[in-house]
C-alpha cells in the first residue's frame, strides 16, 4: 500500500496486518528512491524493512513503524507541534 497525504509530503509504505501489525514489502529501496523524485519529505516504513537512513536523497526522513498505534502516536506529535 502506498498512501500520499493532502499536505502532499508524507509517504506511508507497507503493509497493514488485521492486528495492527506492519508487514514488510518489497523493493523498498526502489520505493524510497523513487520518492524522492516526488518531493516527498517523510516516508513511514514498516520497521521489518530495515530501512535506517535514505543515502539517496538526505532531505528525506524515514520513519521505521512497527504497528498502528506507533504511527498514529508520530502523526499526532505533528498535529501538536
């Protein structure tokens, strides 16, 4: 799944499991260089891909979520501040 949201700057890649859980995809590397070319500025991956830093393009940062709650907690630390 490959998710771009209205503020057109995060990118959610991965998939979701019935219990909230994240589940890894394929070709991530691919997917992240590829987004870069978008001006994406936050990319959330799930935790499985091992994904630590992005040397394509240092402007992006990369999120490594394990399940639900943790996005949900990150997304609403943005909200705040």
């Amino acid at each position: 799944m490959c998710i771009r949201d209205r503020g057109r700057d995060k990118l959610f890649i991965g998939e979701l499991g019935l219990t909230g859980e994240t589940r890894n995809v394929s070709n991530i590397k691919e997917r992240i260089t590829a987004a870069g070319k978008y001006n994406f500025k936050k990319i959330y991956v799930s935790a499985g891909s091992e994904i630590t830093e992005n040397t394509q393009k240092p402007k992006l940062e990369i999120f490594n979520i394990h399940n639900i709650e943790q996005l949900s907690e990150l997304l609403k630390k943005e909200v705040i501040s």
